[in-house]
C-alpha cells in the first residue's frame, strides 16, 4: 500500500477508528528494546503524511524517544457490524485495520490551528467536568511524519484489498 497515494483513505480510516475507539495506539521501544503500547486520544492526521498528537498524559514516549523515536500506531476498525458483515460475506470490504509506521519530531507549543482541532474534537463534551480535567489545558505537540503504511492481513479475508 502506497502512503502517498493512498493518504486519503489512510486518514478516513483512523478517523474512522476514532469515531469507535475513542483512541489509536502507539507503539514505542523503550531503552532496554521492550514494547510499549500507549492509547492515544488527541492524534490528528495532516494532509501531506505528516500529523501531530497533545502530549500530555503520555510519559513513556518522551523517555523512549532519546533512544528511538520511531513509532508505529494502530487503528482498527472495531464496528461489530463491519466483522459480521465481513463474516458472512468472506471478505472485508475495506480496511479492518491499519499500521502508521513514523519519526516523532520534537516537543512543542500548539498552534492556534492545532488548538482549534482539539477543541473541535471535544466540543461535544465541552460542559461536562471531565472535558475541562482531560482537555483543559492540552498545550503542547509532539509532531510525526509518516514514512509507511501497512494493512493488518486476515488472508483470505483482505486477500483483495
């Protein structure tokens, strides 16, 4: 699968695993080479291969990127009716999962723009109390350019896409 070519449907499919999940996740190799994984809420997809996500709950990526900062996310289609359908069927018809593989850049203060983005996201939630203790003071990015895309393979059952 083609990053570039393919960057619309890539970002269709994460948002649509958002929508679900509420979550993507990160992996990462800490310094002793061991996996971490780590849910992220606040990840938002650019339109060049490139995005962003708030760092401000996560502690293991900041310590695992001085040694590495690659990082690979998964976003699955979680939808029941997408794998019942998929069941009876004997295919998928798109997508049940996706890996971003890419370089974490460096640590940094949100634009306005990217600010906007979050609040957008949240809006929905925006007079609850919990809103104001999760997002309530997301300030800062960390930026990632995206260098590959991989399909989970189920065979038979993605054989076509």
């Amino acid at each position: 699968m083609d990053i570039k070519l393919n960057w619309k449907s890539i970002k269709d499919h994460f948002d649509a695993s958002f929508r679900k999940n509420l979550h993507v996740v990160f992996a990462s190799v800490d310094k002793d080479n061991n996996p971490i994984a780590t849910p992220i809420g606040s990840l938002f997809l650019n339109s060049n291969q490139t995005g962003f996500y708030f760092e401000k709950f996560v502690s293991k990526i900041p310590q695992n990127i001085e040694h590495n900062n690659q990082v690979c996310i998964l976003a699955i289609n979680n939808r029941k009716l997408f794998w019942i359908k998929a069941l009876f069927q004997g295919y998928f018809n798109s997508y049940p999962g996706l890996k971003l593989y890419g370089q974490l850049g460096e640590r940094r203060l949100a634009t306005d723009k990217e600010l906007k983005r979050m609040q957008r996201r949240v809006q929905s939630t925006k007079v609850l109390k919990g809103n104001k203790y999760l997002w309530g003071d997301m300030k800062h990015i960390r930026e990632i350019k995206f260098i590959k895309v991989e399909k989970i393979n189920l065979g038979k059952m993605t054989q076509a896409l």
